[in-house]
C-alpha cells in the first residue's frame, strides 16, 4: 500500500471577515469568506475549493480512462457548478454538477462513442474526491460527447 502525504499551512489573523492565506506547495492563495455568504470575498473559499477539487480529480480521471482506452480524442472542456443551500442560517453544499463536453475525432465510430458515454459516467465514481464526498454532496453528470466535424 502507498500512502501519499499532501499538506496545507493556513495564516488566519482572526475574526470572521478577515482574510488569511493557504500555501498547499502547487496552491498558493488568499481566503476569506465569499461576499454571497456577506464575506470579503478575497481570494478563494472553501466552497470554490471543494467544487475545484471535484472539478479537477474527475477531468484527470477522466482524461486518464481516455487515454487508456486509446480514443481518439479531439477536444475536450469542463465547467462545473457548485450550489449551497442556506436554511435557518445553516450552509450546506448540496450539488456538484460536472458538464464535460467532449468530442471524438471526425471518422470515430459509434463504438467508441459509446465508450467515451460509458467513461464520462465511470470517472465520477472512480475519482478519489467523489468517493470522498459520496453521501454527503449530491452529485450530477450532464455530459456531452459527440463525434467532431
């Protein structure tokens, strides 16, 4: 068994509307709290960061399952869209929608298109942060894939 180690170092000067900073090694930033939940909306929060985190393990996933299945990718991009629920002064991340649009070489059959459609649903269940968060955030895939011109 591997056990890989990643660590974050967080300065926060206190009280609630300050802004602090995070050094990850590769992530380096300012935080504060958004100014939709009446923040300074400085630098980034743990919201954007729980949505980049799923964002990015399922796009590298993804792109890894692509590539092992040897498919003829022409284009690929991602958005992802994050919604908190605030009832009685309580946040609760809800749902974290991915919406990869992915688009085959032109000459790609419909066999590997079907492929590529099985793929975009098996990198969500397969990423390390889905898992992680299976439960508890409600995910969504709303992929489309489709053969280039």
């Amino acid at each position: 068994m591997a056990l890989h180690t990643f660590r974050l170092k967080a300065d926060w000067p206190g009280g609630r509307n300050n802004v602090g900073y995070i050094d990850a090694g590769q992530l380096k930033t300012k935080i504060s709290i958004p100014k939709e939940m009446d923040g300074p909306g400085v630098g980034t929060n743990p919201d954007e960061m729980l949505l980049g985190a799923a964002a990015t393990c399922y796009v590298i996933t993804l792109a890894a399952m692509i590539e092992r299945a040897n498919l003829p990718l022409q284009q690929m991009d991602h958005e992802s869209e994050g919604l908190v629920d605030v009832t009685n002064g309580v946040f609760t991340y809800k749902k974290i929608i991915h919406k990869p649009r992915l688009s085959l070489k032109p000459g790609a059959t419909q066999a590997q298109l079907d492929t590529l459609k099985q793929l975009t649903e098996k990198a969500e269940t397969s990423c390390m942060i889905s898992r992680a968060i299976q439960g508890n955030v409600e995910l969504e895939l709303q992929a489309k894939v489709y053969i280039g011109e």
